[in-house]
C-alpha cells in the first residue's frame, strides 16, 4: 500500500496549484481519501475529505470556496486543486488513505 504525491512548489499569493496522490496496493474507490498539511511550528491540521460513495466534499473552514478536493477512480488518484492561494496556506500537505500518508509535499505562497 503506498501513496505517491506530485505537485506542489512556490506560488505567488492569489496563484493556484494542484496536487496529485496516486495510490498502489489498493482501490482508492472503496476508502475514503483525505488531505492534510503541517505548516513549520504547528500541528498537522486536516484539509478536505471526499468519501469512497462520492458524497459532498468536507474542508476546513480555512480553505472553503478555495480548495477543490476529487477522485479519479479510473486512475486511482486523488487531486487537490487549490486557486487564490494565501500565505497561511504555506505548509507540507499531505495526503491520506487507507491507514497510509504520502510522502508530503511542499507548498510556499509568497511574493
């Protein structure tokens, strides 16, 4: 069982990125797929969700009407999309499923 992520970098604030985790060893279609990110000094805090049913999508306030959590069952990958990115959303994501974490990514909003 493995999660690989792509994606992330530096961005300007406003800007957008998409992050990508593709799963091997099992169905992402029959689990629920989340992410998560730890800016530097603080906790790893939980971002978005999106179930295995396809149900409406779960964010942290912080992130709602910015961040787009999908699915791609055919590819079995999961994407972040993330557009008018702010400072404070600078941190390592991180995505997770299936009692697994990806590797994380870095994501730096700045000017």
């Amino acid at each position: 069982v493995q999660l690989v992520q792509s994606g992330g970098g530096l961005v300007q604030p406003g800007g957008s990125l998409r992050l990508s985790c593709a799963a091997s060893g099992f169905t992402i279609s029959m689990y629920f797929m989340s992410w998560f990110r730890q800016a530097p000094g603080k906790e790893r805090e939980w971002v978005a969700s999106i179930s295995s049913g396809g149900g409406t999508p779960g964010y942290v306030d912080s992130v709602k009407g910015r961040f787009t959590i999908s699915r791609d069952n055919a590819k079995n990958t999961v994407y972040l999309q993330m557009n008018s990115l702010k400072p404070e959303d600078t941190a390592t994501y991180y995505c997770r499923s299936a009692n697994t974490w990806g590797q994380g990514t870095q994501v730096t909003v700045s000017s």
